[in-house]
C-alpha cells in the first residue's frame, strides 16, 4: 500500500467518525430531541404511523435519536470509520 493510499484511507476514516455527528444533527437528531420539520421528524411520524402511533424501542428512529443524544457508541463508530476507509480506498484507486 502507497503512502496516499494509506493517507486516504485513515482520513476517510477520521472524517467519517467526524462528521458522523454533524450529519446527525443536520437531519435533525439533535441533543434535545427531534427537530420539527426536520428529516428525522418525517421519519418519527412514519414510524409512528406503521407502529400504531408510537416508535418502537430498538427502531432505526430510536437508535438515531440515542445516537443523536449521547453520541455513537464505540461498536458505531468503528462502523463508520471502516465506511470511511474503504470511501478513502475506492478513491485511492480511481485516483
């Protein structure tokens, strides 16, 4: 592995992980809750409206939303780096 191939897939990695929160936040899931109107709002309400008018623990919504609150828990995380590095890899290739 090259020196950019190796520096593309640990910044894809640590951007990943980075922005992970940020992205949450954008779509709504926010540290105080959902925010009306927001994209996460639109996904609360159908998964409301498939459940009989309440979110399932353990539903992608709530997961989200847990996630938005205390951040990504370590298993999350690591999930998300290896996205971000095999994002960094691909592109080392096509470079």
């Amino acid at each position: 592995m090259g020196l950019l191939t190796a520096a593309l897939v640990v910044g894809g990695a640590a951007v990943a992980v980075v922005a992970a929160p940020v992205v949450l936040t954008a779509v709504g899931f926010t540290s105080v809750g959902i925010t009306a109107g927001s994209y996460a709002a639109g996904m609360m309400s159908a998964a409301a409206v498939a459940n009989a008018g309440a979110v399932a623990a353990g539903s992608t919504v709530a997961g989200l939303q847990a996630a938005g609150v205390v951040g990504l828990p370590v298993v999350a995380s690591a999930g998300v780096a290896g996205v971000g590095a095999t994002v960094g890899f691909i592109t080392a290739i096509l470079i």
